[in-house]
C-alpha cells in the first residue's frame, strides 16, 4: 500500500525509506528548475526537497537550531611525499620562465564537496543512524522502534529518537525488530497460517484454563465434610523435577548427538544434510544448557522433553539407511548393507510429519508461522539498492549492534553524508538557512 503524503507520484518527494515508490522516485528524480525563477525561489524550492528526505520528522524550528554553517572536512596528505622533499621543487626555475618538467605536473585535486554537509548535524540523530545501519527500513521505523523501547544506547534504554550520538557510543537494536523491519514481508498463504497457528494456540489455552477449572472445582466434592483432608503425600524424586535434573538430561542429549557424529558406522551412512541437522541440533542443545541456570524447573523440563523428541525423531530417521528388511531377515539370509528400506514400512504418516517438524526446528533459519515476517527469512524486495554503511559507522549485523566511530566529514570528491542531492542544490538550501542565522 502505498502512503500517498509521503511517496507521491505526481510531485514526488524522496525520503529515507526503502519503500519501492521512493525508489521510483530516486529513479527519476531531476535537479530542480532554476532558469525563469528568482534566486529565492531557487533557495526555498532547495530547501524544500531537501527537507523532505533529511529529516522530515524533525520540525523546522528544531532544525533551525541545530544548523551549523561550519564543516567539517579533511584533506588527506601524502606523508612518504612530506618526507621525501621540503617542497623545493615548487620553487624551482621560478622568475627564470622555466616551465616545470610534464612528469612532474601533479593532476589537480579533487573539489571537496562542502555543500554536501549541509545536513550533517541531523546524522548524529539516534533515528537516522538506526536507518543508515540498516537496522530499519526507514527513519519513521527507526523512530518507532525507540520509542517503544526497542534500543539501547551504551547498555541502557533510551526512548528519544533525537538523541544525539557522541563518537564512540554503541546502540543496540532488538533482533526480532530488525528481523521484521528488513525481511520479507507475508503472502496470503503465510498469513493464513500464521492466524491458525495463533487461533490453535489459544484453543489450547482455552482448554488448559478449562481442565484447571474443572480439576479445581472436582477437588471440594469429593471430600465430604465429616472427613478432615488427607495430608499432602510428598511426592517421590522420580515426579520431582529440579534443574539439576534437566541440565544433567541435557548434556546427556549432547553425548548422543556427539557419539552419532563422531562414531564412524554411524557416519558413514550420513548424508552431508543430515550432518548438517545434527550440528544444528548439537547446537541448540548447548544454548539450551547454558541458558538452564536462568530457567524455572518446569521451562527447563518443557524444552528438555522437546529436544530429546527431536533426538528421537533423528535416530530414527537415520536408522531408515541401516535397518534391514523384515523378509530377509526372517529367511535368515544376510542383509545387503547397501540394501534401503523405503521409509513408508517403518515411518508412519504421522511420525513422518513429526520428523519433518523436528527436522524445520533443528535448523538456524526455522519456519515459524508466529513470526510477523516471512520464515525461513528473506531480504525484503528492493533492498539492494539501499544497501550501504556509512563510513562514519561501524556495524555487527549478527548482533544487531552499531558503533558511531566519528562525525561525518567531507573529503576531496567525497562527502560521508548519503544524499541523493548534488551540490548546487544543498548549497541553495544551505544560503536559505543561512542568512536566517
């Protein structure tokens, strides 16, 4: 759906977003015309479009004070050449009419691009440096996700979208949110499923609420009045369940995937993919343990119960390449080792379907109707072309974590502010908000 305030087709404006109208937009964007006006419609027209893509959740007014009419730009210098020589050569034959050697002649440097910076102070913005890590699909996103408390700012939340970065400060935005902000969006189908899957988990719900109610008021009527309540037996270590129990379960599963891997009958019958399942698997196991400490005994109990299932559902599954057939064995014949038995005469349709869900869970990338996005995880459509880090920035996609190293500056052919603007128009905007200072 396209939001026609903010992505216009007939006077478009470009924004900071990874929508494909904008991109359209970029496609066919022109310089403004500036042949019939006069030198302040020039200015307003500049500051207008460029308005519309830096900043356009930030008011004017704010704007306005944060504009600064200094720059800050470098000019790299060659140090071997400033070891090298004095600069006598520059010198040489001068007032004589000698004209330097053409060797020596030094190519002119590149223009810095000053008008570039005109809005630099608004990178500094918590919002826009979230957008310009590819952490949100657009300044408006990233500006949601901190308000609703979905960022950190060195380690602790922070919930205004204009803070302003200092150099050396690391954000951190919440994985599923950048999950959702940069993969592909849901079809019909997968949306379909995923409002099953949502309706089947509270009917169970529902029906757990139900059975403790029923036990609750079936627990009164037995007991007669007359009769005091039996005393509570304690249960036996067997019922008990502590988390020593389920971690010592754990690391019990890991031995086995371990011995799966490593014995050489076993993994010789491996195929790479079901190698490939068992490390994913292995690796569940290990986040699971180390996360047992922080766990209550019964979440510990429910994700030990779950992973010895998906345990049982792989052994059986890689038995399917080593079990001979009930013919041959009962005629006493020797079993072909190459002999495979079609999974049909072992597996029934619904362990199948189990093994198949066991199998979708073990892997790093899992389907998930519950998710908000698609799974497995794609990039969303479009993203390519916006798909670059500023230089000011250092970013972890894996950890979806951000260092801003540095104020953005302006170098020789280069300004590190990404604009989709040339430097006639941001000089315009920039003589706009400068005879207002």
């Amino acid at each position: 759906m396209r939001l026609k305030r903010a992505y216009g087709l007939k006077r478009p404006k470009l924004r900071q977003s990874w929508n494909k109208f904008n991109l359209y937009n970029l496609s066919r964007a022109e310089a403004p015309i500036v042949g019939p006006r006069t030198f302040f419609q020039q200015k307003w027209t500049a500051k207008a479009i460029a308005r519309a893509y830096h900043g356009d959740t930030v008011k004017e007014k704010h704007w306005q004070r944060m504009f600064r009419r200094r720059m800050r730009s470098v000019v790299p210098m060659d140090h071997n050449q400033l070891a090298r020589s004095d600069g006598y050569e520059q010198g040489e034959g001068r007032g004589s009419g000698l004209e330097p050697h053409p060797d020596r002649k030094r190519p002119p440097p590149a223009k810095i691009p000053y008008m570039n910076m005109t809005f630099a102070p608004l990178e500094r913005r918590l919002d826009t440096a979230i957008f310009r890590a590819m952490f949100a699909s657009s300044t408006r996103q990233a500006r949601q996700f901190v308000v609703h408390g979905d960022v950190k700012v060195n380690g602790k939340k922070m919930i205004y979208p204009g803070y302003q970065l200092n150099p050396g400060d690391m954000f951190q935005v919440e994985p599923e949110r950048v999950l959702f902000a940069t993969g592909a969006p849901k079809d019909a189908k997968e949306r379909r499923s995923g409002r099953k899957a949502r309706q089947r988990k509270k009917a169970s719900a529902e029906k757990q609420e139900q059975n403790q109610e029923s036990k609750s008021s079936e627990q009164p009527s037995e007991q007669s009045p007359e009769q005091p309540s039996a005393p509570k037996t304690r249960q036996s270590p067997a019922e008990e369940t502590s988390p020593e129990s389920a971690k010592e379960t754990l690391q019990s599963l890991v031995s086995q995937a371990r011995s799966l891997l490593n014995t050489p009958a076993t993994s010789s019958l491996l195929s790479g993919k079901r190698k490939q399942d068992l490390r994913a698997f292995k690796r569940t196991l290990q986040r699971t343990l180390s996360r047992s400490n922080s766990l209550f005994p019964q979440q510990a109990t429910t994700l030990t119960d779950s992973l010895d299932a998906q345990l049982q559902e792989l052994t059986q599954k890689l038995s399917l390449n080593s079990s001979p057939t009930p013919d041959s064995s009962s005629q006493g014949e020797n079993p072909d080792p190459n002999h495979r038995v079609p999974a049909s005469q072992i597996l029934t349709e619904e362990n199948s379907s189990m093994l198949r869900k066991a199998m979708a869970e073990a892997r790093e990338n899992p389907i998930d109707a519950t998710k908000p996005y698609a799974t497995p995880w794609r990039p969303r459509p479009y993203m390519s072309a916006f798909a670059f880090v500023p230089r000011y920035l250092e970013v972890h996609h894996r950890i979806c974590s951000a260092v801003y190293l540095r104020h953005p500056v302006a170098r020789p052919g280069l300004a590190e502010v990404p604009t989709p603007f040339g430097n006639d128009t941001n000089a315009l905007a920039f003589n706009w908000y400068l005879r207002r200072r």
